[in-house]
C-alpha cells in the first residue's frame, strides 16, 4: 500500500510539474488581459475654526477630513494668521478652500474651491 501512494504522489508530481501541452503551439494559447487601476475618489469634509488672538489678528485652523471607501480616514490640518473680519481662499492639503470670518471668532462660510 505504501509503495503504491508513492507512485501515485510521484505521478502526481511529474504531471503537475511539467509544462502544459497548450503552451508548445504558440499562437492561441495566451490571452493578455489588462487592468485600468483608478484610484478611488475620497469624500471630505471641511470645517474651520477662528482663535482671537491680542491685536487685529486671529488664528484660522482648516481641518479637511477625507474619507476612502475602503474605510481609511485622512485628517489634514493647517493654520493661519489671518487679520480680524477676513476672508479668502486657503491651500490646504492641495485643496483650495474658502473661509469667511465674522467678528472675530465666527465663521460665514467654509467650502472647498474647485
């Protein structure tokens, strides 16, 4: 019985280790296939908030928040000294993002520019 499962296992290995029949003829037996790999787009969201600081200037803190389908989470966060009522556009992250203050602690608006 034992000298038979070694011949088997032996066979077994001669016929997976040699090279398949189909491949000796060339042309038909090999079919390319390609992958396009698109990164998935993230969903984000912004939010800003205003420090009064002594003076006529305030600290602005942008925190983009970037969320991947696959469940990772991307926080991105600078800051910014900005004069008192100000408002303009801010590069965060490689986002352009829109903020404008009210008073001194107070925010109008906050989005991402196209």
């Amino acid at each position: 019985m034992r000298k038979l499962t070694c011949v088997v296992l032996a066979a077994a290995l001669v016929l997976c280790a040699s090279p398949p029949a189909y491949a000796a003829f060339g042309a038909g037996a090999r079919t390319d296939i390609s992958f396009i790999y698109a990164p998935a787009q993230p969903s984000y969201f912004v939010s800003a908030s205003v420090e009064k600081l002594n003076g006529n200037q305030n600290r602005l803190a942008i925190t983009i928040t970037e969320l991947y389908p696959d469940g990772m989470e991307n926080v991105i966060t600078e800051t910014f000294l900005i004069p008192n009522n100000a408002a303009g556009t801010y590069e965060v992250g490689g986002y352009s993002v829109y903020v404008d203050t009210k008073g001194n602690i107070q925010i109008r608006a906050c989005y991402i520019v196209e």
